[in-house]
C-alpha cells in the first residue's frame, strides 16, 4: 500500500511532460478515460499498469518490508517503468495507500454481502468480526500488508490506518447502550478492544502460525461480550458455533493479484499501442498490416510490422494471407492465447466499474 506511480510510456497515460499536476487532477484524467470510449484502450493500459503496481508492491513489500520496497524494485516487480509508476502514484507511500485502499474497500464489500445492518448490536459486531477475519485468512499476503508492514509506512499510511481503527471502534462503542454493564465502559474501551484483537492477529502473522485465522471468532468476541456484557454472556460467545463459511462469487474481482495481468503469458510489456493492435485484430480478423496500421494510429510501415512480428513471435497473433512473397496482403488473426489476453484487457476494464 505504499507508492504511487510515475511513468511508463507519458504516450500510455495520455500525459505529456510537465502535464501531470496533482494526484487528484490525475485521477479525475484517469476517471474520464475509462468513461471514454475513444480512449478506451488507453485506459484499459492504464488500469492494468495500476494493477500491475499494486500487485508488484504487494509481493516486494511481503518479501523485503516497506523500508527496502523501492520505487524501483516495485516496477521491476511489475514489469513497468518508473516513469509510468510515477504518473500513477506520487511515491511509495502512496502505494501502499493505494493498497490499503483496496483492502478496505473489498471488506467493505464483503460486509455490505452479509447483510448485517439490522441485526442487534451483538449479532452485528460478531458478524462483522467473522467478515474480516475471513477476508484476512484468505489473503494472507494482503493480509499481512494491512496488519505487519502498514505500521512501518510513513504519516499518510498510519493516519489511513488509525481512521479504519478508529471506525471499528466506533462501532464496539455502541455497546455502551446494551446494559448497566455496558454503560460503565468508555471510548478507550472500545479503542483498547480493536487494538488487542489487531495485536492478537497481528502477532499469528508475524510467526506464520498456520491455525485459521477464524479460529480466532470465540475468543475475540468473549473479550468484546465481557467489557460490555459480562462474564455470563462473555462464556455464550466462546461456545457458540462458527458461522457457515461465505462462498466468494467465481470470478469475484482481485485487483492486486498478478493473475489479472493480461499479458503474464507472454514475456513482454503491455503499452498502449501494443493494446490499439490487439484490439484491432479482435474486432477485425483477417486485417491487413495498413489496416492495423490505421486502427492503432501508427504512420510507419516499417514500425506496424516489426510490432506484429514480434506479438506472432510470441504466439499472440498469426498470419493467415500470403504476405509479401506471394504479392498476397497479410491477413492478421489472433491464436487462442491472442483472444485470451484480448478478452482479459475488455474485462479487466469493465470490472471496476461493475463494482462501484
């Protein structure tokens, strides 16, 4: 969760030297891309790029910590430059933002789906403790992200830390309204239960512990019932069974995995004219190079067939004509890994927005 991402080919993102201005302002680009389908190979490249990031920061931080996760390792990681890693993120820490981001975003997600909202102040605080601590049993790497390395980012990381701590205990506060019991405790009880129950996970991911997470449910939610409940109510929690488990949708969306890479199969980097050629092949089989050529804005003869013989080397595309040695135009095709990545860049793009 800590970078933010400078360059990569400007032609890429759309942005010209001394065009970036501020995060916001680049984002709101970002935001009228994807809405434009004009541009809309443009920003297919530029959400993979971000994707690719983000997944690239995940893997370096895991390994090496925040404090070794260059700028640098992070793109090499991603298979990106550092120019286009800082036309997306301002630094490190701003990735790891990003991620941070992300993690809570996808909980949040995850708790709206289980629908907890009318449910009593116990039942809603047992339930939302299950979400969370499925969601981290079952990404461990952005688990550890969240809960381990996040403490060693700078103020904007800890500060996006402390206000997702801070709206936990929020709602544990709301115990105070259960009873006599409940009506003796103050904020810092709440804060002093989501700091212990963090440290209790927290120290289960720093020793690779293999015992399930939610193993955990009975006796964080009996030192929550406790506090606010009392002793009787405290010993009902820890011998209540465990929730069914939710079942994650096929296909649920995972923005920071390398798996949404479109182009892992092949050893080459994804830009933007790269994406304008595939997409032209997909949508017109059978194209010739001037046509491709035409699609994808590039003027040169010379460098629309050097791009296709190299995506036919890597078994992306396939010539079906004669070519130049019989006088017969090229006719251009994808193979199956070709449709394959074609199909992942149309996904990859219209997921985002399914999900807000």
């Amino acid at each position: 969760m800590a970078a933010r991402a400078r360059g990569g080919a400007r032609a890429v993102v759309g942005v010209r030297v001394g065009e970036r201005g501020s995060l916001a302002e680049r984002r709101e680009r970002r935001a009228t891309r994807l809405a434009s389908p004009r541009d809309a190979p443009r920003a297919q490249v530029d959400e993979i790029q971000h994707s690719r990031l983000l997944a690239g920061a995940v893997a370096v931080i895991d390994e090496l910590g925040f404090e070794q996760s260059t700028v640098t390792r992070i793109a090499a990681r991603a298979r990106v430059s550092r120019r286009t890693f800082y036309e997306l993120f301002d630094n490190r820490e701003a990735c790891l933002v990003a991620l941070l981001d992300e993690v809570v975003e996808r909980v949040a997600r995850d708790l709206a789906a289980a629908g907890l909202e009318d449910l009593e102040w116990r039942e809603r605080v047992r339930g939302g403790l299950w979400v969370i601590l499925s969601f981290l049993e079952r990404e461990p790497l952005l688990a550890r992200i969240w809960v381990v390395h996040a403490l060693h980012g700078g103020a904007q990381t800890l500060e996006r830390r402390e206000r997702v701590l801070a709206r936990l205990a929020a709602i544990l506060d709301e115990g105070r309204r259960e009873g006599p019991r409940g009506g003796e405790c103050t904020l810092v009880t709440a804060e002093g239960l989501v700091g212990g129950a963090l440290g209790v996970v927290y120290a289960r991911l720093r020793s690779g512990d293999p015992g399930p997470l939610t193993g955990l449910l009975d006796e964080l939610m009996g030192m929550i019932a406790l506090q606010y409940l009392g002793p009787r109510a405290a010993r009902r929690e820890q011998r209540r069974p465990a929730p069914a488990p939710r079942p994650v949708p096929e296909g649920e969306r995972v923005s920071v995995r390398a798996e949404k890479d479109p182009l892992d199969e092949v050893d080459m980097r994804l830009t933007y004219r790269t994406a304008r050629v595939l997409e032209c092949i997909s949508e017109r089989p059978g194209a010739s190079n001037r046509e491709v050529a035409e699609s994808a804005g590039i003027t040169d003869p010379g460098q629309i067939s050097k791009l296709l013989r190299r995506l036919e080397r890597l078994g992306l595309t396939v010539n079906a004509g004669g070519g130049h040695l019989s006088g017969e135009p090229n006719e251009w095709k994808l193979t199956p890994l070709g449709d394959q990545v074609a199909e992942r860049l149309i996904v990859l793009t219209r997921e985002p927005t399914e999900a807000t």
